[in-house]
C-alpha cells in the first residue's frame, strides 16, 4: 500500500493554496488557503455552511476540489490522490466505528490494512486503547460502549495508524456538557504528547479557544481570519469576526476623521473614539463597526467624564448573574450594552457606560482586511 | 520510480480495478435483466407469431388472440383462478392488517409467531403440498377441493402480505394514537381515521401480492386441486401434453403477464413510496 | 391474535410435523399401520428416489452458486455505486416484479427455441459454427439449470440488495479514510455486513428450486427427474410413506442448511448491527 507525505522534515506539513468546491450552483468554497506547520493544534471555526466540513474533507481525500492551486501533505502533491492513499485520518462526528468488529479489531483495523502482522496490531491498539484512557475495552463490542467511549474509540483507531496530520470533524458535538470539557483537555494533552498535528472543526467558539494555538474562521466558504485566538477575540477583522467571536459590544457608525492609528466616528449623532485595526485604512464617510469586550466597559454616574473616554447614558440595566461574575445589561438610546462587573446593579437606576478609546478596536463592515495585515483586499494586489 | 510516481502508479492501478469491475457488475446485471426478462418479451412476439411451435417468430398476425374467443376452453380455469385470487386476496388484506399493526409492538411473543409464519418462506411448495395433502386428506379424510387451494394460497400468500403490512406499520408513529385519544376519540375512530389511512398503502399491497400469488400458483396446487382445475393448472396441463392450445397458451399468458406485472409495479410503488409529508 | 396463531399452528405447522410422524409408519394403501419403522427411508435409498433427492440438490446448488456469482456484483453497484435513486428504483422493481408472474409460460417459450429445430441450432449452423444441430440444447441437465435461472434470480437478488442498501455510507467512508483500499473495504466492510441477505439470498433461492418441478418437466423431459415430479409420482401412486419420508428429508436438508448458515453468521461476528439487519 503506497502512502503518500513524510518527505520532508522542515516546512509546513500541510500547503492548500486557493481551494474551491462548487456543489452545482452552490459555492461551499472559495479559493480558501492554508497553511499549517508541524505540531500545531488548528482549529477550523465557523457557523453551518461555512464551508470549514468542506474544507476538512478536501484535506481528507474524502472530497474532490471543483479547482486547487496546491495540496501538499508533508512536502508532497496529493492532488488526485484519495483518502486511503494518505496519511491522514480521520475521527467523524459519526464515529464511523464498524458495528461487525470489536473495539479492539476496529482500532486494528488500520493496521490489517496497511499489512501489519497480528502480534503486532494487537500490541499498537493495546497502546492506543492505554492512550484514550480504556485499557481493558479490547473485547468490547460497539454497542455495548456509550458515547464518550465510542469517540474515544474513534480516536484511538485514527491515531494508532500514526498519521502526519489528524482531522477531527466536531468530534465532541454529540457529547453532554461535562463530557465535553474532559475531551477538550484529553485532546490538548494528547496532542501535546505525540506532538501530532491536529486540525479540529468546530462551531463552538469556546472550543477553539480552550484547545488551539491557531484558529482559522470561516465564513460563506471563505476564510475571514487566520491568527491566535487572543488575535481574533482582540482586533476582529470584521464585523463577522466580532459577533462570532462573542464581543459584546459592537456599534456600527461612520468615520469622521483619523489621527495616526485613532479614529474619530459618529454612531447616530454620538461621538466615539477607537484605534483602527492593523492594516484597515478607511475612506472618509466609510460604514465602519466598533467593538468593546464588556470586560472593559465601566459603569459611573452622570457626574464624571474625561477626555478619552467613550460614554454613552443608560436609563435601566438588567443584571444577570454568571457565576463568577454578573453580565450587566444596559439600555441606551444606541441598544444593549454589556458591561462585566463583579456586582449587580439596581434596575431602575441610570448611569453612564465608559470605557477607553484604547480598549476598542474599529474595524471594516463591508469588507475584509487581508490576512497578513497588509493591505485591504481589493487594492493594488 | 520516485515514491510520487510509484504513489501514483498505485492509485492509478486502484482506479483501473474499480472501472472493469463495475463495468462486469453492470454486464452481469444486464445479463440477470435478460435471463429474466427474455423470456417474457418472447412470449409475447411469439404470441403474435403464425408459427409459434417453431420458436422463430414469423410474420406477425393476431390470429392467436382472436382464436382465444373462439376456442374458451381457458375460460373456466380463469374464474375459478380469478375467484380463488380474490378470496385469497380479501383473506390476506384483513388478517394482514389485523395481526401487522400489532406485531412491532408485542415484543418477544411476536417475534415467536412472527418467525413461525414466515418459516413457510423455506419450505418448497411441493413439500408443502405433500404435506398438507397427506395430513387433511389422509389422515383426517377431508377430501381436497376448493377450500385446500384457498388455504394452500393464503399459506403461500400471508408471509408476504404481512410482511407488507409491517413494513408500513413499523414507520407508523403510535404516538399519534395519544394524540387522538388525548383529543377524545374513541377506538374505533382512532383507527379509521388515523391508522387506516396510513396503512393502507401496506394493506392494499397486501392484497395485490395475495392476488397475484394466488393467482399464478403452481405447486402448492398440483397437490391440493381436488379435481378443481386453476390456469396455471390448465395452462401446465396443456403446455406438459405438447397439445394445440400451446399458442393460445402463449397469448393468455401474455395478457396475464402483463395485467401481473401492472399490479406488481402498483403495490411496489405503494410500498417504498416515501411520505413527504 | 392468539386466536390466529394457534390456528396457524395447527393448520400449518402442524401438517409439517405430523408429516415427519407418518414416514415413520408402516403404511398401506388402505391406512397406517402403527409400528415405527425406517421401511419407507430404506425404499427412498433402494429405489432411484435418492438419486433424485441427490441430483436435484446438485442442481439447485449449482444453480444457486450461479445465481449468487450475477447477483452479488450488480447489487453491490446497485446499492452503492449508482447515484441517482430513480434508476436504481426502476432498475430494482424490473428485478423484483417478475417473482410474482408465473412460471409455465415462461419457460415453456424455451421449448421451441431450445429444440433441434429452433432458432437457436438454425441459427448456429446457418452461420457455420455447427454442422447437426445440437441435441443438448434442450431435455438435458444443461437446459434445466438454464431454465432455472431467470425465475429465480429475483430471490437471490432481492434480499442481498436490501442489507445492502442498509449498509452505512458513513461507514464505507470511514474505512477509505484510515486507509482501505475498495477491495479491502469490500471484503472487511460490505461482505461481513451485509452477510444476513446473502445468506437468506441463497436460502430464498435454493429451497424454492428444490421444489421446482415445471422446469424440470419442461426442459428436462424424461431424461431430468427432480424432486418435484418424483414427489407428485408417489402421491399418485398412493406411496404415502415414501412421500412423507421425502418430505422429511427435505426438511432435515433444508434444516441443515439454515444450521451450516448460521454457524457462519457467527463465526463472523454477531452484534446489533447484524441481528437488526436480520430482522428486517
């Protein structure tokens, strides 16, 4: 059996370069690339539709590109190459595990393929089987195990093979809540032991931050953001970004004037002052978004006011607790702003919602900045 | 070769064995269509041939057809095939109905009585014919007739038609039961306005299996007739003394072919028809 | 329901039964004598009748492993290589409908192409390929098997393409992606899975041939006894016993080979996917 990768040690272990797949009429993705090095943790982030599933199986072998550019595993091509000819694998969110086969033939199974001796595929999978945590599973039949054991099954099958690069499609979707957080931290340590390369799809942005170095998020089948999660929860590249990522607080309004990397802008007759985003240079007049994490808006009455600080008046506020914290809903003539304080606030009581120019970020609304902070697309490529 | 070529080599290779078998796939398949269906369209050139017997099929007249109303020798063996067929059919549709909706949900005893009925499915027609004949006419001494056919067919018949009715009832939601007693309708109005409706795809096709079956049953017959005389008797008789009527033969199985084959194609669609609803 | 049941016990099983009782008795032409004996087996294997019993096993064996050789590749690409639904339902129901159809007719068509006479041998020696026309075409073992096999491909076919069809794409897709290769995927995967349908595919066909005697009669003539004409023989002849214990026989083949099946159903895993493939 010829696989195809483990050419060379230096270099990105995975090159797409534009990638594009049309399902008829239907643009799942477009021209998206990517590039990951070894031992990296990646996630692919995004709602229904954004074509990061897409993506993942094209990386698979499991689905053809409509046109690509590059797809380099380890150094070599695998353009026209399928899935069972590379070392790449697989845990499904189905599972996919065979109901005919133990646990112990089913992680096997890799190996019975690739023409490993009995002794040792039974010794690997017992090492698989010891590194998902379930050593004694190995005569266990598939329905027999619950839903967590299964994806750990899953798990163990895909990684017993020893592949170059380890896809996960939203392996902990069908998982209940507790089970969910355990998994993330197994993922993270197991990773961190083999030094694996991981590539995870999720939708969950809680996700992506606990697990990965790197998150790559997705959009309408293109690719909006590439960068660390404190990048795209700090200086979202786009509104998209900002909503998706949980900001709180974002406005949208028009720019009035710029100063170096400040930005003067108007939000329905209101003035408020934010620091551009790396690589955005708006035009005059241009719709641009601003957005404040709630953990940076104060709350202090009437009286005070300083220059650099963003205000905006509330007449009620709606406090709900999160536990550690309680989020503060305030009404304001602009909408619902969150501020995140350690106490509740009376209901009926007005104030005013302030926070630092510096503590806010404005960006682009109809379009993207470019990935690598360059130049806005669209202008002298 | 580089390990890229020979990669390539090999998925090539890959590629070649997937094209040539299903290519033999589709032959053997188009193979099956005509050991099947050869037949059948030569019957019916044949039965629109002069010469018949000669297995060419010659200049092509309905002379065959037409003789059909002259010569009604066939006419008796198809009512009485007819009327059996419907009684068997009428039989097949209420029992189905009654014992189909309620075996999905009567667990193990069903699975019991379940297996019992469908173990007839393995047991060829002539042992069954030998069997019943020795066991209700010798040791019982009821003399065969009529009623040993009808039996011997809905016998033949019942596997499938129930196995119609399941498969309908199996997508049935008894929930929707609930819902209407909840709402406050009695037993007899939750089943003819909610159950009936939606088995009724399996039961009509129910009965248009146990017509069918019925209807062209050979072996189960040749022992159990009782001096009562089925078409497919009548056509077995004639077609076995190499007589004369074989090419009037050839058109009434033509027509009964064709009128089956109809059915057939009605009661599959009834069954795997997917409700959009 | 229990009423229904009961009569189906006695009205069905029952005769089954019994019948394993009578070919155990000594029986005359008048009624049964109540002593056990093996008089009627010893008479089955004296007399031509196992030669019978043997050469119609032999034929619906061969029959079947033919059946099972055209039948297992198209409904594999019927059930997972083809992609649009219509056809495959078209293709399907054209598969299926012909097992509700008669069978007389059917084969009764072959007689005369078969014969010396007919198109088949005229054919052939107009085109120089014979010189006397070829007496095996027909009333010959040849021209049994033959006849047998297209009203019996729709058993074969039927039961392995629905455990087929039921076969998760997921599941085949997993299996390419660790790394099989589609004739490893085949052999590890689909044969194992969809095992129950083959097994009642062959079940489904062999023990309808077994009591088949309109192809025998038809193509066969004298020179072909089965199973079936044999049976129908002693009937007339009022050789009760000897049915009865043909009977038997049949059923202790037929039982043996559900036992056989069964035993490799096991062997290749037993679990919920299989015994819900069983069920349906």
């Amino acid at each position: 059996m010829a696989f195809g990768g483990a050419h060379s040690n230096s270099g990105p272990i995975l090159v797409v370069r534009s990638a594009t797949r049309r399902f008829g009429p239907v643009v799942a993705l477009e021209n998206a690339s990517l590039s990951v090095d070894r031992r990296e943790f990646v996630t692919l982030l995004g709602p229904s539709g954004s074509g990061k599933t897409t993506l993942l199986r094209i990386i698979a072998g499991l689905d053809e590109p409509s046109s690509i550019v590059e797809l380099s595993i380890g150094g070599a091509d695998m353009r026209g190459i399928p899935a069972n000819h590379r070392n790449v694998a697989t845990v499904f969110q189905h599972y996919g595990l065979f109901p005919h086969m133990s646990v112990g033939k089913n992680i096997e199974f890799g190996l019975l393929v690739r023409g490993r001796p009995a002794d040792e595929r039974r010794r690997r999978a017992r090492e698989a089987l010891e590194l998902v945590r379930l050593p004694d599973m190995f005569d266990r039949r598939i329905h027999q195990l619950s839903g967590g054991e299964r994806q750990r099954v899953a798990l163990a099958r895909a990684l017993v093979t020893e592949p170059e690069i380890l896809l996960l499609d939203e392996p902990l979707g069908a998982l209940d809540e507790r089970l969910r957080r355990e998994m993330q931290v197994e993922l993270l340590r197991l990773q961190q032991k083999l030094g694996t390369t991981f590539i995870l799809v999720t939708h969950s942005q809680e996700e992506a931050l606990t697990m990965s170095s790197r998150v790559v998020l997705m959009n309408h089948g293109r690719i909006v953001q590439d960068g660390r999660p404190q990048e795209l929860f700090e200086q979202p590249r786009s509104k998209f970004v900002a909503n998706f990522m949980g900001i709180e607080n974002v406005l949208v309004g028009r720019v009035a004037s710029i100063e170096a990397r400040t930005v003067n802008l108007v939000v329905n007759d209101r003035q408020f002052t934010g620091q551009l985003l790396t690589g955005f240079t708006p035009a005059p007049q241009e719709p641009v978004f601003i957005a404040t994490r709630a953990e940076r808006v104060d709350i202090g009455n009437g009286s005070s006011s300083s220059r650099g600080l963003n205000s905006i008046a509330f007449t009620s506020s709606l406090s709900v607790y999160k536990g550690t914290h309680y989020d503060i809903e305030l009404s304001t003539p602009l909408g619902t702003l969150v501020s995140r304080q350690p106490k509740p606030l009376q209901a009926q009581e007005g104030g005013v919602a302030l926070w630092s120019s510096d503590d806010c970020v404005v960006g682009p609304i109809d379009r993207e900045i470019d990935l690598k902070g360059c130049r806005p697309q669209g202008r002298n490529e | 070769m580089t390990a890229s070529e020979q990669l390539r080599a090999a998925v090539e290779r890959e590629r070649m064995i997937l094209r040539w078998s299903t290519a033999v796939a589709v032959i053997l398949g188009c193979v099956g269509i005509i050991l099947i269906y050869g037949p059948i369209v030569w019957l019916a050139l044949m039965s629109i041939s002069e010469q018949p017997l000669t297995g060419k099929p010659g200049p092509f007249t309905t002379i065959w057809y037409v003789k059909l109303f002259t010569d009604m020798r066939w006419f008796d063996p198809l009512m009485v095939s007819l009327a059996i067929a419907s009684t068997v059919s009428v039989l097949c549709m209420f029992t189905a109905a009654a014992i189909g909706r309620v075996l999905p949900h009567v667990g193990a005893v069903g699975l019991v009585i379940l297996s019992m009925i469908l173990i007839v499915l393995f047991m060829p027609g002539v042992m069954l014919g030998v069997d019943f004949i020795i066991f209700y006419r010798i040791l019982l001494g009821i003399r065969t007739g009529v009623w040993s056919l009808i039996l011997a067919h809905f016998v033949w018949a019942f596997p499938f038609a129930l196995l119609s009715v399941i498969i309908v009832a199996s997508r049935f939601d008894t929930r929707l039961l609930e819902v209407a007693r909840d709402l406050g309708a009695g037993r007899w109005r939750c089943f003819r306005s909610i159950e009936l409706p939606l088995l009724l795809p399996g039961i009509l096709s129910a009965g248009f299996f146990g017509f069918l079956l019925s209807l062209n049953e050979l072996p189960r017959s040749i022992f159990l007739r009782g001096g009562i005389t089925t078409l497919p008797l009548f056509e077995w008789a004639e077609a076995a003394s190499h007589s004369t009527m074989v090419p009037l033969i050839y058109g009434l199985s033509t027509l009964i072919t064709l009128g089956s084959l109809v059915l057939t194609v009605l009661a599959l669609s009834l069954l795997f028809k997917r409700e959009t609803a | 329901m229990t009423t229904f049941a009961g009569l189906w016990f006695i009205g069905v099983i029952l005769p089954v039964l019994g019948v394993v009782v009578v070919s155990l008795l000594r029986m005359t032409a008048e009624g049964g004598d109540p002593a056990l004996t093996l008089d009627a087996y010893r008479e089955i294997l004296l007399t031509g009748r196992w030669e019978v019993t043997a050469r119609t096993i032999r034929i619906a064996a061969t029959v079947t492993l033919i059946l099972l050789v055209i039948s297992f590749p198209f409904a594999l690409w019927l059930a997972k290589g083809l992609r649009s639904t219509t056809i495959k339902l078209v293709i399907w129901t054209l598969l299926t409908a012909p097992f509700f159809l008669s069978d007389t007719a059917r084969v009764i068509v072959w007689r005369p192409v078969l014969g010396l006479m007919g198109p088949i041998n005229s054919g052939l020696m107009t085109l120089g390929f014979i010189e006397r026309p070829l007496p095996w075409l027909l009333f010959s073992e040849s021209s049994v098997h033959f006849g047998l096999l297209g009203p019996f491909l729709p058993n074969m076919i039927w039961p392995i393409f629905l455990s087929m069809t039921l076969i998760d794409d997921d599941l085949l897709e997993a299996s390419k992606d660790i790394g099989a290769s589609p004739l490893q995927t085949l052999w590890y995967v689909i044969v194992p899975l969809s095992l129950p349908g083959i097994t009642a595919g062959i079940v489904f066909t062999f023990v309808p041939i077994l009591g088949d005697d309109v192809v025998a009669k038809v193509l066969g003539g004298q020179r072909v006894l089965m199973l079936g004409g044999a049976m129908l023989d002693l009937i007339n002849a009022l050789n009760y016993a000897v049915a009865a214990a043909m009977s038997t026989l049949i059923l202790v083949i037929i039982a043996g080979l559900q036992l056989i099946l069964v035993m490799v159903l096991r062997t290749v895993g037993g679990n919920g996917s299989l015994v819900q493939g069983l069920k349906r």
